[in-house]
C-alpha cells in the first residue's frame, strides 16, 4: 500500500494519493475507510474519488480522528488440480471429472461457476447436458461432475473419448484432453 504506514494529521480539503498492488492470487474489490471503533467513515467526512480504483485519491472533507484507510482484497478461486489427468490420447467421456480449489467455493456460486465449464467430445461438440451438475464437497474445495450414463451411452457408440475445457470466474484456466 502507497503510502506506506502513513499515519499523520491532515486538514480539511487535503487529498491524499492511495495505491494497492495485490499479490498474485488476490483480488482487489475497493478501498473502505473505518474510524477508530471499526465502523464506516462517512462520505461526508472523505471522499474517494473512485473506491473501486487500485490507484486513487481521498479527499478529507470534515472534522475526522483515528481513522484507518485500507483495501479490501480476496483471494481468488484457482484449480490446483483436476481428474482425469491430460493424455494425448483425451480421456473417457464416462469418467467423472473432479476439480480441486485453492479455496473453498460458495454453495451459492456453483450454478454460475458450472456455466463456465464447457466439457466437448473430440469433434468439438459441447456435451455439458451428457453431464450431471456438479456437486461441492463438504469443505467446498472439491466439484464432483458425473456422467449421466443413460445420455453417455449413445456419446459411447460414436467414440470413447471426450476433451475436458475448464474455465472459471477470473479467466483461470485450465484443460485437459
């Protein structure tokens, strides 16, 4: 964070520069300012000229103490590892593909991140609905996708192998065929 460990008087009508460079594998979501017992600064006290910015301004507009400006960041979802490993030869469309996070995924973000998994046969075809909807493991950083085996049967009969696209939130990725 720019400035660094700044902790100094400033008057009324005073800007003050802010820059934040996250750590790779973390996400900055906006700057927040909190007083001395931890709650939100006013927006008549300072005023950021764009929260959202990881380089920005704030502006002291009132009489304030004690108040701590820092960025609020999170770390982002990456796929350490998934099954069935890549193969040159692809993999078996039967086979239930397993993706394993960094972190803990959200119940609430499963629909919106099984959107974002494209599964194809060889020919390039998306065969998503030959697929049940994933399933979180108990402590969230595990995705279970099945075959439906009575939709994968006939995906059998034209050929045995399948690629595997997976892409998430962010634009992390990662494949396998």
């Amino acid at each position: 964070i720019t400035p660094e460990g700044l902790s100094q008087k400033f008057n009324i009508g005073e800007t003050i520069n802010l820059k934040f460079e996250p750590k790779a594998g973390y996400s900055f979501k906006s700057w927040k300012a909190l007083d001395g017992e931890g709650k939100e600064v006013s927006n008549d006290s300072l005023r950021f000229a764009d929260k959202n910015e990881l380089s920005t301004t704030v502006t002291i507009l009132g009489q304030i103490s004690a108040v701590s400006i820092t960025p609020a960041f999170v770390q982002v979802p990456m796929v350490t590892s998934f099954t069935p490993k890549q193969s040159i030869d692809g993999v078996l469309c039967y086979s239930s593909i397993l993706i394993n996070f960094n972190i803990p995924m959200n119940q609430e973000d499963l629909h919106d991140t099984f959107n974002k998994i494209s599964i194809s046969n060889s020919s390039g075809l998306l065969i998503n609905d030959y697929f049940y909807n994933p399933v979180l493991s108990d402590d969230g950083k595990t995705l279970r996708i099945r075959p439906k085996e009575d939709k994968i049967t006939d995906l059998l009969k034209a050929e045995s192998l399948c690629a595997i696209s997976v892409t998430l939130q962010d634009g992390i990725n990662s494949s396998a065929k």
